[in-house]
C-alpha cells in the first residue's frame, strides 16, 4: 500500500521525533499535520523556542498544531482533517481517548519497551536502573489507559552492560522508524491482528525526577552504575560535599566496583576525580 495519499497527522515534541518525520519523507509520505507541544521559555535568556518538530514542518509547509489544551475546539479541528490514523511519539501530554479513537484507523503508538514491561513515561532509564539485559520496541494501537493498547508490532534488542541511555534510546529510535515503516501499510490493509496485552504482567515507571540522581559514592556498586548510566543525560548522578553539588560526569563499572573518573564541582571546571580528592584532603 502506498502511504501518500493517507491523511496521516503525527504527534510528537522532543528532537528525536524528528528521526521518524525524516524517515517518513524518505519514504516518500508526508504527515498532513504535525501536533506538537507549544514553544516555551529556554535558556538564560527565556526566549520562546519551537519544538524540532514544529521546525521541521514550517520548512515543508505541513500545517502545525500546537493546543495548550486538547479540549473541544481542537477536537472540532482535528475531526475537519477526516484523518486516516495518528501516530504519536513521544507527544508528552495525555491525549484523551476521544482523540486517540477519532482518526478511522485509531492511533499507534511508539513505545521503548516489550509492553506490558515498563509501561510510562521512563522505559529506556528503568531499564537500565533495574538492571535488564534486555528491552525492545513496542507499536502498540492506543487505549486511553496508558501504554495498556493492543500490540500491533515488538522487537526485542539487547542492553550493552556499558551502555547509556541516550547511547540505548538512539539505537531503539533508528530501529522504531524502520518498524513502524514496515508495519503501517500492512496495519493500515488491515493484515494485522493487534494482540492484547497481558495485563497480570504488566509493570510501571514513572517520569524521572532530578533527585534520583542523587547516589552515595561507597553505596552498591552496581546499582551507582547504573543510575549512572540510567541518568547519564538528565537529571545526571550527583553527590553532595559541604552541601555543595558534584555531578559524576565520567565513571566505569571495573572489578565490582564503581570507579568515579570525572566530575564537575559545583561552581567550577571538569576535574579527574582523584585530584577533586586530592582537593578536598588538602582544604581540610
């Protein structure tokens, strides 16, 4: 089935949606409508900035959409499109089931995970934190209650013990948009059965917070790494001395143990982490 004549609208914020609009334009289909997030403060100077996506379309001239609630003037909005299905990546609201079923084919939804393991908003850190060696990629068609819809597609891949996750979401975002490539005309043929989840076995993580980056240096070894490797991006693991931060930006996991080789002091420069000690033992 050809995709170009499908009135697709897509809904997604963070940058790495952008992966998943260039794959859809390689294969030679455009969205009709881009959701996305409205622009908000960034920076020092708190000037508005766009999400990616809305970049991305404004360049190819795709209608973008930005409601600050998805209540009944943009429901009237979306159903004028007549739309074929949704897709959504990474949209970051909760989109009221009314939305999720009015396209005439539903929405599908992108999940980093082999729902129902891990299902919200922190699969690709949670995994990590709780030590999988593995986890996949989840296309699932949208119930309202969260990450709980019928699976369309999965693929399992494995967990580096090295790895990070932005390092893990980047290889499960090139691999998704190749999946979901594969699996939309065929889903939208209707050459695909979606299969329940199994609800019994279904678990749960949240949204990561900036106090779980917090650690005891001379805490378990493993579980430091991998809350290491878990926040490596956001909110960053951290150790408090003389009530001021020290963010870990370097460390390995070498003879059970976890080796600190960097940090960045509060206030100051990047530093090898034997000459912060160093430091600290002369300042005493």
């Amino acid at each position: 089935m050809s995709l170009k004549n499908k009135k697709i609208a897509f809904w997604g914020t963070p940058d790495l949606t952008l992966e998943y609009l260039n794959s859809f334009e390689r294969a030679g289909f455009l969205p009709i409508a881009i959701i996305t997030n409205p622009d908000r403060p960034k920076g020092r100077g708190h000037e508005l900035s766009s999400p990616a996506p809305k970049i991305w379309a404004t360049e190819r001239n795709i209608p973008v959409l930005q409601p600050e609630k998805l209540n009944d003037d943009f429901f009237e909005v979306l159903k004028n499109l007549d739309l074929d299905i949704s897709i959504v990546v990474a949209y970051g609201k909760i989109i009221p089931e009314r939305f999720i079923n009015l396209p005439k084919s539903g929405t599908l939804n992108v999940h980093y995970s082999i729902l129902p393991h891990l299902r919200g908003a922190s699969p690709v850190e949670s995994a990590i934190l709780i030590g999988d060696t593995e986890t996949g990629i989840s296309i699932q068609k949208m119930a309202f209650k969260l990450d709980s819809g019928p699976i369309i597609a999965e693929e399992t891949m494995t967990i580096d013990s090295n790895e990070t996750a932005p390092a893990l979401r980047a290889r499960l975002t090139a691999r998704a948009q190749e999946l979901l490539l594969i699996t939309l005309p065929d889903y939208l043929d209707g050459k695909v059965t979606p299969k329940p989840q199994d609800e019994t076995k279904a678990t749960h993580c949240g949204k990561s917070k900036k106090e779980d980056g917090l650690i005891d240096p001379n805490g378990n070894a493993i579980l430091n790494y991998n809350k290491f490797r878990a926040h490596f991006e956001w909110p960053r693991t951290y150790f408090f001395i003389n009530e001021k931060r020290v963010i870990i930006t370097k460390a390995k996991f070498e003879n059970n143990q976890f080796v600190i080789e960097k940090v960045l002091p509060e206030g100051k420069k990047e530093i090898a982490y034997s000459d912060f000690l160093r430091n600290q033992n002369l300042n005493k």
